[in-house]
C-alpha cells in the first residue's frame, strides 16, 4: 500500500523559508504527478504546485515555491522562500494519475505538515 509522509514544516517569521518533503513509500511517482495542496483553519484544501515533468503552481506561490522530485529518493519537495502570513496552513502531499488543481484525482494523501508564517 502507498504512503505519503510529509515532514519539514514548522514556525518561520514572514520573509523566510522552509523545505517540505514527501516521503514515498510502497510504491513510486514515476507514473503519477506529485502535487502540494494546503488548507487552512476554516477553508477548502487548496492546490499550491504539481509535477510529472514540468512544474505546475498556484498563481499566490509563483516565483515564490519551487517543487521537485527525486526519483532516487522517492521522494517530492517544495521549497518555500518569502513566505507570506498568508502561506499559513496545514501542508499535504498527493498522488494522482493525471493533473488536477483541484483534490478530485488525487487517491493518496499523506497526513500533513503544519507551516506557521508569523509576521
């Protein structure tokens, strides 16, 4: 059975960075895009950034998050500079076998990892 586990999160003060990771196992990414989603307290899961090959991303993460992957590792990061108060949120991993912006599609999930941005 596949598993997801996101770990890296943490409290950082706004302009600053963190790397998410996504640990794989059980099976590979090689045949699925690899997606971020967040949610914040009270809102919907929202997509933050995807990959298979070429990189997907949210217009609020543009020139701000850069996600990519390691088959060797079997795993998928986001590395998240100028982070924003905004960014805060509990951040998932995903796996689907096409690319959506929305959570339909995505069948494996991890249980998140919690990004606090203070200001």
């Amino acid at each position: 059975q596949v598993q997801l586990e996101e770990s890296g999160g943490g409290l950082v003060q706004a302009g600053g960075s963190l790397r998410l990771s996504c640990q794989i196992s059980g099976g590979t990414f090689s045949s699925y895009f690899m997606a971020w989603f967040r949610q914040a307290p009270g809102m919907e899961r929202e997509f933050v950034a995807a990959i298979r090959w070429d990189p997907y991303y949210a217009e609020s993460v543009k020139g701000r998050f850069t996600i990519s992957r390691d088959a060797a590792k079997n795993a998928v990061y986001l590395q998240m500079d100028s982070l924003k108060p905004e960014d805060t949120a509990v951040y998932y991993c995903a796996r689907a076998p096409f690319m959506s912006i929305t959570t339909t599609g995505y069948n494996v999930w991890g249980q998140g990892t919690q990004v606090t941005v203070s200001s």
